[in-house]
C-alpha cells in the first residue's frame, strides 16, 4: 500500500454509506412530509424496500467488478459503452454537487436552531453554507484518509441522538396527535410516488463506497458488506425515527419547524436536550456534506482516465486527491447555492431534493439494467441469469416508476441537464 494515500477500512466504508444517507434527510424531510400525513410513513417503507434492492445490485456488482473506480458509470460503461456510461456518470455528478448544495442549506436549517438569524438573513444563511462547502474542500484535498476519519466521528456523532429520540420518544408517543393518513385534497394514488420520491432522496448514497473503490482496502469483500450493512442501519434509523416525531410532535409544529428533532427534544427533556439534538442534526448534515464532497471528486476523474472529460481532471495532489475535480464540484455546488438565496429554507431543500433525486434515478435505471445484461454477455449458469435478472428486473422497474413519480417540474429540469451533457460528449469523443 502506497504510504502517501492510505487507504479506508470497513467502518470508514460504512460510515461514508450511513453517513452519506443520514445527513440532510432525516433532519429536514418530516417537515416536508408533514403536510401529506402518515401515508409518508408507508412511503418510508416502500422507498426502504426498493432502496435495498438497488442496494444489492451494487453490492453484487462491486464483487463482479472489483478495485476500479467511479461505481455507477463503470458498471454501466462496462456494458452498454463510452455514451451511455458518459451520461451516467454527467448525471450522477450533477446530482452530486446539486446534493451538497441542498446538504448546505440543511446544515444552515440544523444551525437556525441556535442562531435564528439564519431563518430570517437570506445572507447570512447562504454566507453559512459556503463556508461549510469550501471547508470540506479543504479537508477533502488532504486525502481519503483524512475524509475517513471524519466520516467515522460525525456518523457516531449523528446516531447517537437519533437513537435518543427514538428510544426516549417511545415513553411519550401518543397517537391522538398521529397525523391522518392522508390530509391533501388528493387521492391516495396522486399523493403516494411523490411522497415515496421525496423519501428516496434520504436513500441516495447507498452506492457510495463503490465511487471511490480503489481507495477502499480489500474492496470485493469490504464494499458488499458496507454497501448492506450501511442500508440496513439507516432503513432502521429513518422509518422508527419518522413515527416516534409524528407521535410526539403535533403535525402543524413539524410543518413550521425548520428544526423538527430538535424540538421533539425539548418536549422530551427540555431546551438542553433540544441543544443536543439539534447539535446532532448539525453535525449529521455536515458529516453528509463531508462525504458527498468527497464523492463527488471521483466521478469526473474516473471519465477523465477513460478520456470523456478533460485530462486535467486526472490531476491529484501529493495526498492522491482528484484536486482539480474537487475544486471544480465545490464551485458549481456553491452557484446552485447562491441561487434562489430569497427562498425559505424549507422550500429551496425541497426543490434541490426534487432535483438531486431525479439525476441519480438515472444511474439507478442503468446500472439495474447493466446488471442484467452483464450476466447474460458473461454467459453465467441459467440458474444465475435467472437470480440477477429478477433483481436487476425490480430495481429496473423501481428505477422507471421513481423517475415518472418525481413530478413533471423535476423531470424537465433533470431532462435538461442531462442533454446539456450530450454536446460535450461528442466533443470529447472528437478530441480523443
């Protein structure tokens, strides 16, 4: 092993996926759930059963193809080409930096809770969020390692109070204020694939130790278990936490409340506990934020080596960071925050999450498929085709019903950011 560039272990591994998933989700979604009802909670758990799904296709495919970077564009590339794995791999990237501008804006909704000033000072709160998005730049470019570390201590970090709430909540739950199943003006069908849309965004990560793969020790055997173990843990920790808030929290305070688990502490043990656990939701949001910088240097250097992005997005640093890619993320992740600042905190997170969901169903779609016809191109055993085409079928389907389900208004935004990426393709192609 290269001293210079040390490589993470099976808990850094898993720290990235849980803390990748829990970051913004948790914290920020029951306000934006709030004003459908409960049926947020079925959605919770069907979006958990197809999440788990995909979850397993990456693992299995990180067994099959092992020790490479750039997880959903080398899986897809591998199968279907340059063009279709270069489109993957531009909207997988483009969900990342619009992911971590919404991780921003959570991180400044965590913190409103000690200083209110950043509900009310547009300013100040975008200001807040920038300063969160070059820090992690910074600790970024000191290498894997490092970013490791911090994965570890802020997942153990955010656990801690989630599990405070869900096990303390227990002893206070009343179900008289348990929202109605469905409060909207809509039918249970129109309001069900756009609350389960909304609750995906809380799952997108469950890929991310497959990203930086060549970075990640024993990666065959350590990324399929992280991959799972890392799912599990925050299926768990996503639908219980959902349920104790709506037993504690009458459905109009979570509505309103930038800050809902912080809240649901101070009833449960006064304005400290609200501290501790609105600290919790600070550090969740930032140890997220860490994580998707992180991730999102790789994806355009795994394109570079294979000469569909520019060569100097193959340049590292002295500690093996994609430097020049983690700078550029860190940019167009600070203009997507820049923009709309006027906006509530509540309405740009859920746009941003609206967005960022719809560019990595995508890849989703694509890997499934890619999963499938991998075994059939390798002439697996029947028995085999059979097992992965029925998984890669679900995750297939779970992928094209998501993508319909996450409205109009994001698949036309979504849509446009992916052709945007067709031209430059072709340019790449000329190039090379």
């Amino acid at each position: 092993m290269n001293k210079q560039n040390p490589k993470i272990g099976l808990l850094a591994a898993t720290s990235l996926i849980v803390g990748n998933m829990i970051g913004a989700g948790i914290f920020v979604l029951p306000a934006s759930l709030a004003k459908f009802g409960s049926i947020s909670i079925l959605g919770w758990i069907f979006t958990a059963s197809g999440a788990l799904v995909l979850a397993k296709i990456f693992s299995n495919f990180s067994k099959l193809i092992s020790g490479k970077s750039g997880g959903p564009y080398l899986y897809s590339k591998v199968v279907f080409g340059d063009f279709i794995g270069f489109l993957v791999a531009w909207g997988y990237w483009i969900s990342c930096w619009v992911n971590n501008a919404a991780i921003a804006v959570a991180i400044v909704s965590a913190l409103s809770f000690f200083f209110p000033e950043l509900i009310t000072s547009p300013i100040s709160a975008t200001l807040t969020g920038l300063a969160f998005i070059w820090f992690f730049t910074w600790t970024s470019s000191k290498g894997v390692k490092s970013s490791g570390n911090i994965q570890i201590f802020t997942t153990v970090a955010k656990i801690i109070p989630l599990l405070f709430i869900i096990i303390s909540g227990m002893f206070l739950f009343d179900w008289n204020i348990f929202p109605e199943f469905n409060i909207t003006d809509q039918t249970d069908f129109e309001i069900f694939p756009i609350v389960c849309v909304m609750t995906l965004y809380a799952f997108l990560g469950i890929e991310s130790a497959t990203i930086p793969a060549n970075s990640i020790k024993n990666p065959s055997n350590t990324i399929p278990i992280a991959t799972m173990i890392g799912t599990v843990i925050s299926t768990l920790i996503y639908v219980f936490g959902t349920i104790i808030l709506f037993g504690i929290l009458p459905n109009e305070v979570i509505m309103n409340s930038p800050a809902p688990f912080a809240e649901a502490g101070e009833i449960i043990g006064g304005k400290y506990v609200g501290y501790f656990i609105s600290a919790g939701a600070a550090i969740s949001a930032i140890g997220a934020l860490n994580g998707w910088i992180l991730i999102t240097s790789y994806m355009p250097m795994s394109m570079a080596n294979d000469k569909l992005f520019p060569k100097v997005f193959t340049n590292k640093n002295k500690k093996g960071s994609p430097v020049v890619s983690l700078v550029f993320g860190s940019i167009l992740t600070s203009i997507v925050m820049t923009m709309n600042f006027s906006q509530g905190l509540v309405s740009r997170f859920e746009f941003l999450i609206l967005l960022t969901t719809l560019s990595t169903l995508v890849p989703y779609l694509f890997v499934s498929a890619s999963y499938i016809l991998f075994h059939i191109q390798n002439k697996y055993l029947k028995t085999e085709i059979f097992k992965s085409a029925s998984l890669g079928l679900i995750g297939l389907s779970y992928s094209v019903w998501a993508i319909f389900g996450s409205g109009s208004e994001s698949i036309y935004y979504g849509s446009i950011l992916l052709l945007i990426g067709i031209p430059f393709y072709f340019i790449m192609k000329i190039k090379s």
